[in-house]
C-alpha cells in the first residue's frame, strides 16, 4: 500500500523581495507510517534566543543537517549585565578565539564584610592557567555568526506568539514582527533559548522560577586604576552589597564591571550598588560610567523545561548556579547538548522527534551531568549567605590552599576534582570548625560536612567565579 500524504495547516508569509530573509513557508508533509520519517525535506527547527545558548544549539543542529532558524530580537551590540568570567575548558570546548578575551586573571580577592581580603589564586593557580574575562556582546556576536555560517538562517525580529498544535506532527507557529512588518514562520521543533523571560516557557506553560535581578556599571578608570586590576578581579560580601548573594569588580577592556545581585530584596538593587561603589570607592573614584545594565537572572531550573516538541535551554531552563551565579559555560553547553539530542534522535534531520526523544536524548543527559552540581551549590549559597557571620567563615575557609585548588579544578576544568581523602576530611571539620566558631552551624551545614565526607561533590565545587 502506498504511503498517504496529510498536508498540515500552514501560513504563507513570505518576505518583501529585497530582504535578506527572503525563507517562504513550504507545506509540512507528514508521513502516516509509524517510522515518522520526513519526505522531500529535512526538519525543520527554530531557536528563539541567540545568546551563547541559542547560538551553540543552532550550530549543532544546522552543523548536523537541521534546517535551522535562528531569531534575535535584540541589537548585536547589547548584552545583559554579567561578570564575563568563563572557565578555561570552554576556549577549547567551544573553540573560543583568544583575541577574543579581553583580560587573562591570574589573582582574585575575597573581600568579607568586615573587609578582611583574602588572595585567591596568586598561589594556587598553575603557571598555565588563568581566568578568561570577556565581554558578552564580543562572545555572542562571534557565536552567532560561527552558527550563521554552519547553515543557520538568523532572523533579526521579535517574537511575539507562538501557536502550538493541537494533535500529531503538525507545525509550531512563529509570529513575529521585522521591520515593522508582521511575519509567521512555521517549524516543527523550538528551541526556547529567550532568557529568563521567557516567551517560549510561558507559552508552553513551563511554569514559574525565582529570579535575580543583576545590576552593573562600566566604569572606565584613568590608566594608574585600570594597571591596578590588570589582572585582578574582585568579590565583596556582606549584607551592605547583597543580602543572599556578592559583589563584583571585575575587569574588562579598557574598563571594570561593577556590579551586584539579589533575589530577596530586588527592590533595593540601588542601594545595594551604592554599596560596592563605596566598598571600593578608593579603587575606582575618578571613574566614568560608561554603561549602565540590569537584567533578571533565573535561580533555579524550570518545572518544566520540555513540553511537546519545544526545549528551554540556558537562562530559559534556570541554568544558572546558586552561589557562584555562573551563566555563560551552562548556557553555551545546555543549548549544545540539545541541538545534539535533536540531531540524534531525527537521525540526522530525517525523523521526525516526539517529546520523550527529548526528554531521553537531552534532559535524562543533562540532569545526569549536572544535576549535583546544582544541588550542592544550593546548598552552599544557603549555608554561606545567610548572614555576614557566615560570610566570614567563607573568607576564612578561602584562605586555605587546598580549598583554592580543588576550586580551580572543578570550576576551570568542569569536572569533578578528585581530592585527597585526609585533606578532604580536614577540610571538612576545617569547615565545620569556622561555622561553630560564627555560631552558624545547624542542619544545613551539617548536611553540607556529611555530603562533603560521604559523596565529596560540594568539595569539588566549594566556590566558583560569577560570569
């Protein structure tokens, strides 16, 4: 018997003839065979977003034979306010050009509340390693033009609707505006890559998350400040910069970002500002404001971060870590692994995808590679943020050597450092110690020793650089 052909609904919304982005929407035909294979075209996939994590998973899906579109709302010369730490391992991973790293840190300090600062990494870190700084409008551009020329079709517009089909293999519906025109494209698989805002999760009802809100100036210092932090970058803690979070100065270009975060007192972000400023007011006084930015930052995963034929990734999904904050390695890997998944599970662009291959070939993997990650840095945050006493216990226990090294390892390197059982042990009652001796210690920070002992994961991620 032959195979039977159902056209699906489609909406025909082709470009003006002069516009770069001239793609006309072909009818989607859906083999009624089990096998779900595509005839006469390959799959066809949207990502919404093109941040570090919208464009890796564009270039892995265009790279692997995916039809791909890739839409960014924003000017290329924005970014949201962040720190712009990335962990070594992501040069190679992701092949990041170094002419594209604005400062090679090789020292940080550890600021506590009452101004005790401790040097982390002058020691410690290995005569090969730094920590990379950049900016994320110079990292996004060239992540978004790598996935251009692997195949992916950017689209500069604003989503603004997104139809979601009722039964089958039928298309998901994008509707957007370009040029103060509106256009709709249909797709059979999205990627929600579109920040902590975002308009694909609440589309497919993904349900709500906690969210930081980040702030920062760029100050550009005259040149005797700006030697000072060549290659130093900054942490402040105490409740005067953010009551369940930190501060930082950290060094950029040919200026310093200097900001702050917090999820429980949002509304008092400015003062919480003023507060870095005047911690390091004799650093950086003489500075001019260059730019000033703030932006929502998820503090923990999604409820749902697949629904259907649609995937969050990044900030979209909460893939951001308590207590470090890091963003931008999770983001460009999470949007990676899913453009992956896709790949595998349409064979190449050749099958069509249901919800479990996603759910199998994506979520099972990440939340395999990084769900204790997550979970232990949460428990962390909670046990070291809670008040200015465990603040100090923090600083003190960065103090430590093996501390710093184990740090090193797990954050420049994304693997789970393997310690040395004595020294793990000591650093766990080391530990403990500084917490009875702040009178901080109760369950949490018990559970924290008990994991460290036992499981040794929160040993091996014991503090990480805000990105």
């Amino acid at each position: 018997m032959a195979t039977q052909y159902q056209p699906l609904r489609i909406c025909f919304s082709p470009l003006p003839a002069k516009s770069k982005h001239n793609h006309k929407i072909r009818p989607f035909l859906v083999r009624s065979s089990s096998n779900n294979s595509i005839s006469g075209r390959k799959l066809q996939a949207a990502v919404i977003g093109a941040g570090p994590a919208g464009s890796s998973a564009a270039e892995a899906l265009a790279s692997g034979g995916v039809e791909t579109f890739l839409f960014e709302r924003n000017h290329p010369s924005t970014a949201k306010p962040c720190g712009g730490a990335i962990p070594l391992c992501m040069l190679d991973e992701f092949s990041i050009p170094l002419h594209l790293i604005d400062r090679h840190v090789t020292r940080m300090k550890i600021i506590s509340p009452s101004n005790l600062a401790v040097d982390f990494g002058s020691k410690t870190l290995k005569p090969h390693e730094f920590i990379p700084m950049l900016r994320r409008e110079v990292l996004d551009s060239f992540l978004r033009s790598r996935a251009e020329s692997k195949g992916a079709q950017l689209i500069s517009g604003l989503v603004t609707k997104l139809d979601v089909p009722t039964s089958g293999n039928s298309p998901y519906v994008i509707h957007y505006t370009t040029n103060s025109s509106l256009r709709s494209l249909a797709v059979d698989v999205i990627v929600g890559a579109d920040g902590a805002n975002s308009r694909v999760a609440n589309t497919i009802k993904a349900g709500n998350y906690s969210c930081a809100i980040a702030f920062q100036e760029r100050i550009q210092l005259p040149d005797d400040k700006m030697e000072y932090y060549q290659n130093l970058a900054e942490m402040y803690i105490g409740d005067d910069v953010s009551p369940d979070f930190y501060a930082w100065v950290f060094p950029k270009c040919d200026h310093v970002a200097v900001g702050t975060g917090t999820v429980c007192a949002k509304r008092h972000i400015k003062s919480y500002q003023r507060g870095i400023r005047e911690r390091a007011k004799h650093k950086i006084n003489g500075g001019k404001v260059i730019k000033v930015e703030a932006h929502p930052i998820p503090e923990h995963p999604r409820p749902v971060r697949v629904r259907g034929r649609v995937a969050l990734v990044g900030d979209a999904a909460g893939y951001v870590t308590k207590c470090s904050g890091e963003g931008i390695y999770f983001a460009a890997k999470s949007g990676r692994m899913c453009g992956e998944a896709i790949i595998r599970a349409s064979e190449g662009g050749e099958v069509m995808i249901k919800e479990e291959d996603l759910k199998r070939e994506y979520l099972r993997e990440w939340d395999n590679k990084y769900f204790d990650t997550f979970r232990v840095l949460n428990l962390l945050e909670k046990v070291f943020y809670g008040s200015n006493a465990a603040r100090e216990a923090l600083v003190e226990m960065c103090g430590d050597d093996y501390v710093q090294r184990m740090t090193f390892d797990s954050y420049l390197y994304k693997k789970l450092a393997r310690g040395d059982g004595l020294k793990d042990v000591k650093m766990v009652f080391d530990t403990i110690g500084s917490l009875l001796r702040c009178k901080i210690m109760g369950d949490e920070g018990l559970r924290l020793g008990l994991t460290s002992v036992l499981g040794r994961p929160s040993s091996s991620k014991k503090l990480s650089i805000l990105d």
